[in-house]
C-alpha cells in the first residue's frame, strides 16, 4: 500500500512500515498543502491512507469525496517514541484488508 506520512510526524517513522510504499508530504514536496487539497493530491497520486497527528482533520474535511483511510494518531506527543507505540495496530488494520474511507482514530490500548 502507499502511505503518507503528514509533515507534523517525525520522518523515522517511514521505517516502521517497510512492508509498504511510505511518503512524507517533504518527500513528495507537498510541505504548506492544505488538508482538502492534500487529499485531492493524494488520491490522483494513487495513495491509499494518511497518517497523521492533527486531530481536527476529521471534523474539517467531508470524507465522502474521497477514498483515502486517514489514520489519526492519538499520543501524548508526535515524537518518534511515542507514535511508535501505535505502529502496530496500523500494521493490524493495513494486513486485514478492506479499510474504509474517512478517519480512523489509533490510540494506544
């Protein structure tokens, strides 16, 4: 699958993913894009979900527009030690397949 990683998570994070086609929005040279137009990018890219650690883009963005999963990262911080923690339960849902347009909040157990 190809994922992006938003800008306000640490780039480390590519790793933890390598079973996949992993972007940040720098890689892509996407750095400043709004949300809306982010996801336009996104889907004429060819990529499947976002990763990312704003909160409020779930309420922000009408999801029925696109066929992007948005994985929202629920941590204390979006440091590279603390997002990891949640690196698992994105690989979980990625393996099983049949994900679901619009947000979907990961938050450690």
């Amino acid at each position: 699958m190809r994922l992006l990683l938003d800008e306000n998570l640490p780039k480390r994070l590519k790793q933890d993913f390598p079973e996949h086609e992993v972007f940040t929005v720098r890689d892509k040279e996407w750095n400043g894009t709004k949300n809306g137009e982010l996801l336009k990018l996104m889907v004429v890219d060819g990529f499947h979900a976002l990763l990312t650690f704003d909160k409020n883009l779930q309420h922000q963005q009408n999801f029925d527009k696109y066929t992007l999963t948005v994985f929202i990262l629920n941590a204390p911080i979006n440091t590279y030690a603390e997002l990891t923690k949640l690196s698992h339960q994105i690989k979980a849902l990625l393996a099983a397949g049949g994900l679901q347009p619009g947000p979907v909040i990961v938050k450690d157990e």
